[in-house]
C-alpha cells in the first residue's frame, strides 16, 4: 500500500474529524479508511488513533506522527509544484543549531544574507553550546566543531579549523612558558569543567593524545574563558577563530605548537543526506561559499 496514501489518510480523518467523513469526501466506503489505518500503525508498531463510532482522538504517539505527516506532504506538494513549473524555489521553515560564539560571528550574518536571497524561507537560528538532538528538536542543520568521532550524523565539512593553546604576555611573564605537555600540570588552565570537556587534545610523536587539564577557574562558557586568558588568569585551548585577532595584536600568545592538535573542521550536520530538503541544501551551499571567500578567516 502506498505510504503516501496512509500518510493522506491520517491527515484527512484528522482534519475532517471521522473515518466516515474522510471517507465521503474521498468517495471511498469507511472500510478502505479503516484498512489504510490499520496497515499504518501496523507497519509502525505503535496506535496512532483511538478510534469510536463518533469521533478520533490522536494518542500521544499519533499527534506526534500526524505533525511530521504534515510536513511531510506539505514538502512533497512543494517538491511538485516546483517541478511542474520549472522554477525549484527554496521555500519553508529553516531550523539552524550552532555554538553560542561561532554562530553569532560566523554563521548569523549568513543567515540572514541567506534569508534576504531566498524570502520564501523562514529560518530559525538558535545559538547554544548545547548538542542539540536533530530529530527530537526538530533542527534542520546544527553546525559543529569537533572531531565527531562519537556521532550517528551526516557531517559535511564547511571550512577547516584548529585550536591552539594560548595565554597572555602577563601570564606567561609570572609563571613561564610551558614547553612540554607535561608541564600542563604545572599551571592553571582555564577549562570547560569536567561536565562539558572531554580535555585538550594534542598531536606527540605523531599520535592524537587527549589531556585531562585542571585549573583554578572553569565556565561552560567559551568566550568567558577567552577573556580569562585576555586578563592574565591562565592558559586556555581556544579555536584559531575566536582568537586569531588577539594573536596578531599581542594580546594574546600561542604555546606549545609543536604538540598542535588535529584538525577540527566546522561541519554541518544533518540527520541523513538523502531527501534533504532543498533550503537545507542551499544553506550549507552558502556558508561553504561565504567561508571560502578569500581573505574571510583573515
């Protein structure tokens, strides 16, 4: 049985209120609504209505479902009336996740520029150091930086990264300049927390090696740890982003270079690559042409 069909038929008993009502505007007998139904929530192992002779009600499960059937044949009727007029118009709800630092410098200018090319999309831009979950947040596309070794998600790469470990001058002048990823342990260094972190990691003789790192301060919050070490309180492990503007001015410095860590690209992540909806697609298009711009990270 069509599942398009299914997906049609739950929304029309919904929205006219009955199996019997659903079926008269379809010229159907309500037996072929019913067996539609039945077949649905079979396939799916979970009871989508609770039907008596009077009247539906969705379960819990089924309202869930129903919101995603809507968006879904909605994206479908837009897919097609693209097609027939010759014209694939990027249109609907954009939903973008993105760290609170990198989103507001990097990825909100984009988004609204996006926006101003495509106006029959609506987006949606959330900045949290939060890992948001896709398919239960309803996110469209959550930009990350990371290795994403540990993740279930489609990635694609959007610009290269990496971070460095850096202090100020006046830092450095009290208490040295660490040489070693052992001497890590003799300073104060200025850290996520054990709740947010999974420690610093480093490249030695070739091999990525991940420290455990203490201090004295720690915030879950990137850019308080950033002007930390803009007062002279510690060592932190930042992205070459966020800070490349107080290297070249001095305020701050890079240390142990030679221990520099992996690669840790900003990735767009979807929850699949196939079907992806054609404002999705155009998105990430255009923050790969914004980041590739020359001269845009400096």
């Amino acid at each position: 049985m069509d599942t398009f069909k299914q997906l049609e038929t739950l929304v029309a008993v919904v929205a006219h209120g009955s199996l019997s009502a659903a079926a008269r505007i379809e010229g159907v007998v309500p037996a072929v609504i019913g067996r539609r139904l039945d077949a649905l929530e079979e396939r799916l192992g979970a009871k989508l209505l609770v039907r008596t002779t009077r009247s539906v009600t969705l379960t819990q499960e089924g309202s869930a479902f129903y919101e995603e059937s809507l968006r879904i044949l909605a994206e479908l009727a837009e897919a097609e009336a693209a097609v027939a007029s010759g014209s694939a118009r990027a249109r609907g709800h954009l939903r973008v996740s993105a760290p609170a630092g990198f989103g507001r410098r990097h990825v909100a200018p984009h988004a609204a520029s996006f926006q101003q090319l495509h106006p029959d999309v609506k987006v949606t831009l959330d900045l949290s150091d939060r890992l948001v979950d896709l398919v239960r947040d309803r996110v469209d596309c959550a930009i990350r930086i990371s290795d994403l070794s540990d993740s279930s998600l489609v990635a694609i790469r959007l610009a290269e990264n990496y971070r460095v470990v850096v202090a100020a001058p006046s830092y450095l002048a009290r208490h040295g300049t660490p040489r070693t990823l052992d001497d890590l342990t003799q300073h104060n260094c200025l850290s996520l927390g054990e709740s947010q972190s999974r420690g610093w990691t480093f490249t030695r003789d070739g091999e990525p090696v991940n420290l455990k790192v203490s201090g004295t301060l720690e915030c879950n919050d990137g850019a308080v740890l950033h002007d930390w070490a803009l007062q002279g309180y510690g060592l932190t492990w930042r992205s070459l982003w966020e800070v490349k503007d107080d290297l070249s001015e001095g305020r701050l410095v890079t240390v142990l270079d030679s221990f520099s860590s992996p690669d840790y690209p900003v990735y767009a992540m979807v929850p699949q690559r196939k079907f992806l909806p054609l404002r999705v697609r155009h998105f990430i298009d255009h923050l790969k042409a914004c980041y590739a711009a020359p001269g845009y990270w400096g």
